[in-house]
C-alpha cells in the first residue's frame, strides 16, 4: 500500500544534491528551491495516500473491512499534508538544514499507520510494512540522532500492538479480491522501494560528479593561489617553495641547478610615461614571451615588482647563460610598439649556479649581486658569477 512518504524518492535528484553543497541556505534562489521541492513531494504524497486508499476500497468492497475506512484513510493523510503545506509556504523550517521536518512528518505518517493498525487489524500487515517504507524514505533527510529518535518512536508503537494487546493482526486472502488488494499492497511498496533504490543510485551519481568538479575546482583554487594575479606566473612564495625543491633535488642527485634573477629596464619610466595600465600589459607579455621560451622543466616566478625568478634545474653555468642571451634577444626583438609609439623593452639578468654551501638565501644573494653588475655595466645584458 502507497503512503505520504513515499513521494521523496520523486524529488529532483539534482536539486538534492545542488541542496546538499548549497553554502547559504538563507539564499533566495536556495530558498525559491526549496518551497519548489516541498510542492513536488507534498503533490506526489497525495498521489500516494490516494493509491492507499484505492486497494482500501477493494477491500471494503469485498467486506473485508467498513466501507468508511479508505475515505477516512485519505482525509486523515490530507490532514497531515495540508498540516505541513501550511508551514511550508509560512517559511517554517527554512531557516533549518532539515527544511522538510522530516522527523514530524515522519513521525505524523506513522501515526496515521499505527491508528488504522489499531482500528483495522484484519488487514494490519499492510500498515506495518509501510511503516518499514516510511523510515527507510525518512533516513534520505535524518541524521543519525534523527534515525534514532523515530525508530524509538516505531519500536514503542510496535511494543504497544503485539506485546500489550491480542489485535488480530493479519492479511485477508480469502477471496480473489482479497487477494488482489493484497498482492497490490506488497506490489506498491516493492515499486516505491525500487523507486528509492534508483533515486539513491541517481543521487550517489550526481554527488560524484559534483565530488569530481568541487576537486577540480579545489586543485584550480590552489594553483590561483600560486599564481600572481597579474603575469600568470607563480608567485614569490611559490617560486622560493619550488627554488628549496630545486636546490634538495640538485643535491641528491648531484646535478647542477642554475637560477637567473630578472629586471625589465627602466620599468619605473614605462610607467611614469605610458601609464600603469600599459606597464601592466608590458609585464604580460614578457611573462608570455618567457613561458613560451622556456622548458618545461623550468619554472618562473614574479620575484617582485618588475624582477622575475628562473629556476634551471639540471642546467649548467655555461648553459643557463646562452639561455638568458637567447631570451634577451628575444625580448629586445619584440615589436613593443603596438603599446606606444616608440617603446623598447630590454632586460638584464644576473646567472649563477649553485655551489655547495650556499642556501636558498645565498643563491639568491649572490643572483642580485650578479644581475646588478649587470644593470652596472648599461643594462640589456646578462651577467653571470
């Protein structure tokens, strides 16, 4: 036999799960989705109690029962709907993550199953196997306390039936009418476990795939969070992460490992005359230019301001420095004028290569030292030591 509780499984599986990672349940889209699910479930607990009350009729047609009781039946789960459609469109419960109160809904249910198992005994499995299918709707909404607290309350209905009474609890099949509201009984909860089973699976499903894209956007959250906002490249507390990486790497496998600290020249008068805006786009695009002409392996990083980091592992002194000319020239080959009218870009670079007592610290120290002697000697150059 149909019950109320039946009509969860008919929700929107998508929209559960859009429910369950939903940040801010006080949001008006959050909220118009809630009263929209509640609508759906309320229209589909009718169809069920309406269903109920159908193979109630076959029985009181065939004098199983009084013919006042499937009317009584779906008045009495009306009741109870028309009872939470109230509170519903008055807003009650959205305030909380159980915007169904699912534990009185539950609990109403299964009262109105236990009234007409007291009142109707004849046909009193009927009611008790729709009490297992109304908990087992139920825990899709409750929690582990919740859970609880209605199986106390099904268990102490249950001891009040078979331990503190002699009902006559039992199924009619004397007839083959009988026996077809019978069978429709059981029919109907099979298909609304089903029902569940599939639900579930739709459910599990959607919070995968949704498992998947919140990872996905968790990964690209943390590289963001590397990058600098500007350039693309990685940020100074990323690029002196990757530098430590570097320097342990190179020791223990006795590699070499080359870093170039880069300037654009005279970055502070790009600004000064073309504005920040196009000292931004100047910035861009040598940190394009850089990425394009890099290997993979290499890793570059917004040092500060206008100065950049090149990591080189596995590159020596020699090679780290026909890599730097190479990206100079290619630098001070690019047609800047489509920024202004006139506009040259150069960068100078300090190159060394790691010796064995230095530090993160050293290395760098002894990069600055370098590329100042280049920005001594004129600047556009690279200088190594």
């Amino acid at each position: 036999m149909s019950t109320a509780a039946t009509s969860l499984p008919e929700r929107n599986a998508a929209e559960v799960a859009d429910l369950v990672i939903a940040p801010d349940a006080a949001a008006p889209e959050v909220r118009a989705r809630r009263v929209r699910q509640r609508r759906q479930m309320y229209v589909g607990q009718v169809a069920s109690y309406s269903l109920g009350a159908f193979v109630l009729l076959l029985y009181a047609h065939d004098g199983a029962i009084r013919i006042n009781v499937p009317s009584l039946f779906w008045i009495g789960g009306l009741m109870i709907i028309g009872i939470f459609v109230v509170m519903s469109e008055a807003g009650v419960g959205d305030g909380h993550a159980d915007h169904y109160l699912t534990v009185f809904q539950i609990s109403a249910h299964m009262a109105l199953q236990f009234i007409f198992l007291v009142s109707v005994p004849t046909i009193g499995i009927a009611f008790i196997s729709v009490l297992f299918l109304i908990f087992a709707f139920g825990t899709l909404r409750m929690t582990s306390a919740q859970a609880m607290l209605t199986w106390a309350i099904a268990t102490a209905g249950l001891a009040a039936v078979f331990l503190a009474s002699d009902l006559p609890i039992g199924m009619p099949v004397a007839t083959k009418l009988q026996r077809t509201a019978s069978m429709l009984c059981f029919v109907l909860v099979i298909g609304q476990c089903a029902t569940l089973g599939l639900f579930g699976a739709t459910l599990r499903k959607i919070l995968y795939r949704r498992s998947v894209e919140l990872k996905s956007a968790y990964q690209r959250i943390e590289e963001l969070a590397e990058l600098d906002e500007l350039t693309g490249s990685y940020n100074r507390r990323c690029i002196m992460r990757l530098l430590d990486a570097d320097i342990e790497k190179s020791r223990q496998a006795s590699t070499p490992c080359a870093i170039a600290l880069i300037d654009l020249d005279w970055f502070k008068r790009i600004n000064d005359t073309h504005g920040h805006p196009v000292g931004d786009e100047v910035l861009r695009t040598f940190a394009i230019t850089i990425f394009a002409n890099i290997r993979p392996a290499d890793c570059f990083g917004r040092y500060g301001g206008e100065e950049f980091l090149l990591l080189l592992p596995g590159t020596d002194g020699g090679a780290a420095a026909r890599m730097l000319e190479r990206l100079r020239g290619i630098v001070a080959d690019l047609d800047w004028s489509a920024f202004s009218p006139g506009m040259r870009v150069t960068i100078s670079a300090g190159v060394v290569t790691l010796r064995d007592t230095d530090t993160a610290d050293t290395f760098l120290a002894r990069a600055d030292r370098a590329l100042y002697s280049a920005k001594a000697q004129g600047r556009d150059r690279i200088a190594t030591s």
